[in-house]
C-alpha cells in the first residue's frame, strides 16, 4: 500500500468532512452551543486538516520525484 497516498486522502477526506460538519453542527446537535467557541473548534480542525494536506501532498511529490 502506498501509505504518503493514503495519507493525502485522509487529509482530503478530514477537510471536507469537517468543511460539511461544521454547518451541521450549528443547525443541529450543538445548536446550544455559543457560536464563536463552536466555529473556533471547527476552524482548528480545517487549519490542522489542511497543514496536514499540504504536507502530505509534499511527501508524496518528493517520492515521486525520486522515481
């Protein structure tokens, strides 16, 4: 298994997962919630999903380059 892939689709998945969670979190389940501590939460998930994307795009450029 070509694991620097596996990881660059993790890191799509956990960007678009918390891109979708966060709005339905708001309406739903955390509606009582106060929207700034919510919203703060959510953007450190998508900041640390996207570092995580970038590295793992890097990784997996750097492997393809040594071929």
């Amino acid at each position: 298994m070509n694991w620097r892939r596996a990881r660059t689709i993790t890191a799509w998945i956990l960007l678009f997962a918390s891109l979708i969670g966060w709005p339905i979190s708001m309406v739903t389940f955390a509606k009582d919630e106060p929207a700034a501590v919510l919203s703060l939460s959510w953007l450190a998930i998508i900041i640390e999903a996207g570092s995580l994307l970038t590295a793992s795009q890097v990784h997996e450029e750097q492997a393809g380059d040594g071929d």
